[in-house]
C-alpha cells in the first residue's frame, strides 16, 4: 500500500468520525431541540442522548426551557381621564411547547413586547389616574390573563406580569409630591400632639397619684392619731375606773372594819367632830352645824370644864 492510498485511508476515517460524531448530540438539563429533516420538522429532543441522520437532520432551535424574564423600556399610555404617563413592565414567561415557540410566531420576544404594551393601553384606558395609581396588583393580574391567552397558541406560559414603574407627567408629579408633603406633615403634626397629650396624661396620672398617696398618708396619719388618742383615753378612764374602785374599796373596807369594831355613840359623834373640823379648815365664812354635833360640841365643853375643876382642886 502506497503513502497516496494511506493517506486517503485517514482523511476517509477522519469524514467518517467527524460525520459520526456530529450525528451524536446531548441536550442538557432545561433544554430542547427542535429537529428538522430535510426541512421539515421531525423531532423535540429533551435532555439526554440523541442520534440524527448526517447530511439529512439538522438542530433548527435550541430552546431554553426556565422561566424566563424580559424587561420592556417604557410605553406610553393615556388614562380615561386623559392623562398621558409612562409604564415600564416586566414579564415572567416560560416555553412550554418548543415546536409552537419555534414555529408559532416570528420573533417571539418582539411579539411578546407589542402584545404587552397593546394590552397596558386597553386597561389603562379603562382607569383613571388615581385608580391607576392605586390598582397595580388589579392592573397586573389582569394583564397576565390577558398575555397568557394570547401567547398560548404559541407555546409560551405567562406566569407573572409586573408593572415595574408609572411615570405620570412632571405637573401630576410636583402636584403628588406637594400632597405627599402635606401629608407628611400632618402625619408628623399628629404625632406631635399624641406625643403631648401622651406627655400631659402622664404628668396628670402622677400627679393623681401624688395627691392619693399624700391623701393616704394623711388618712393613716389621722387614724393612727385618733387610735392613740383612743387608746390614752381608754387608760386614762380605766385609770380612773381603778381609783372608784380603790376608793370605794376603802370605804367598804372602813365600814367593814367599824361594823367588826361595834363603836359607841360618843365615839361615832366624836369622829364627825373631827371631820367636820377638818370641814371647817378651809376658808368658809358660814358653816351650819347639825344638832347632833352641837350637843357632842356641849358635853365636850362639860368634860373639859370638870377637868380643870379637879385639876384646880388638886393644886390647892
């Protein structure tokens, strides 16, 4: 065998490898292959191992099958009353059909961002600016129904729309941010006047409790006042009550012991002699003087008259 004859043994080995090797494909994870044979279309690979006919097969699209999201520059857009404004919106998609994607629709991306502002201007013209404002989750769910059904026929799924920015005119802006200001402000005002009302109740409870408990001092000092002087006056009387009793003890007890001691009469009139004497110590000018007294005052005199007598008597 020649050098010529090995040579074009290589290059032949070397067609028939390349061929082999691009008829062998591999389509990797959350990826499809559109196949098209001759032309037509003849297969949707997925993931995994695949084998096409060389010269006849060939890769029409690579279709990435995540989701997916494209963000659209903003699109004018006039409200029912007339106000014209500026809306950027964000759309979350997925293929689900690859052949429907690949053969659907011509340009997919573009179809898909004319589809969306087409729609934004049928549902804003149906609000007005305040409403627009306000009604971003109405406003989203609405246009992801709307895109879902259209796109649908194309092999993609509309699975979330997001209205990423409303841009109202310079004037409505000023205006907003004029009112938001005002707003702020009287928030802030609020606030202030809750912080002093706070501020005074708290002040007033405290000085509440001040009094009460100055109040309570008080009423705790008067009782123990009133039960001190209760208590002196309860002695004081029980003191009292003991000296009754000591004195009339006495007295029982001195009757008791003149009763015992059987007196005579003179000795009975002489005592009250003696006691009205001590009656009479004091500086009284009148003193009346019972009957019985005066004649134990005459026989007293007697005795004393008989005993000077005998005494004189005695002398002599």
């Amino acid at each position: 065998m020649t050098g010529e004859e090995i040579i074009f043994i290589l290059v032949v080995i070397g067609i028939v490898v390349v061929l082999f090797s691009s008829c062998i494909k591999v389509v990797p994870q959350a990826t499809a292959y559109v196949i098209e044979r001759l032309g037509g279309y003849q297969a949707t690979w997925h993931v995994g191992i695949h084998f096409k006919l060389p010269l006849l097969d060939r890769v029409a699209k690579r279709v990435l099958l995540k989701e997916q999201v494209v963000d659209f520059p903003p699109q004018p857009v006039i409200t029912k009353d007339n106000v014209t404004m500026q809306i950027d919106t964000v759309v979350y998609f997925q293929i689900t059909d690859p052949k429907l994607y690949v053969y659907g629709v011509e340009r997919p991306m573009m179809a898909i961002e004319n589809l969306t502002a087409t729609t934004l201007r049928n549902i804003i013209g149906d609000l007005e600016l305040d409403q627009t404002l306000t009604s971003r989750e109405l406003i989203n769910t609405r246009m992801r129904t709307f895109l879902d059904e259209a796109t649908d026929p194309w092999g993609i799924k509309v699975n979330r729309v997001e209205l990423k920015n409303i841009i109202p005119p310079a004037a409505i802006r000023d205006a907003m941010e004029k009112q938001m200001k005002a707003e702020r402000e009287r928030r802030e005002a609020i606030l202030i006047a809750e912080g002093e009302k706070t501020s005074s109740i708290l002040v007033a409870e405290g000085k509440k409790a001040s009094v009460i408990l100055q109040a309570e001092a008080e009423k705790t000092a008067a009782i123990l006042r009133a039960e001190a002087k209760k208590e002196a006056t309860i002695r004081e009387a029980e003191g009292q009550a003991e000296a009754i009793l000591a004195v009339q003890k006495a007295n029982a007890d001195g009757i008791r012991f003149l009763n015992e001691a059987a007196p005579q009469n003179s000795v009975i009139q002489l005592k009250s002699l003696e006691a009205f004497a001590k009656a009479a110590d004091g500086k009284a000018t009148k003193i009346i003087i019972p009957s019985e007294i005066q004649g134990l005052a005459g026989l007293a005199n007697g005795v004393l008259e008989s005993v000077e007598k005998k005494t004189q008597t005695v002398e002599e």
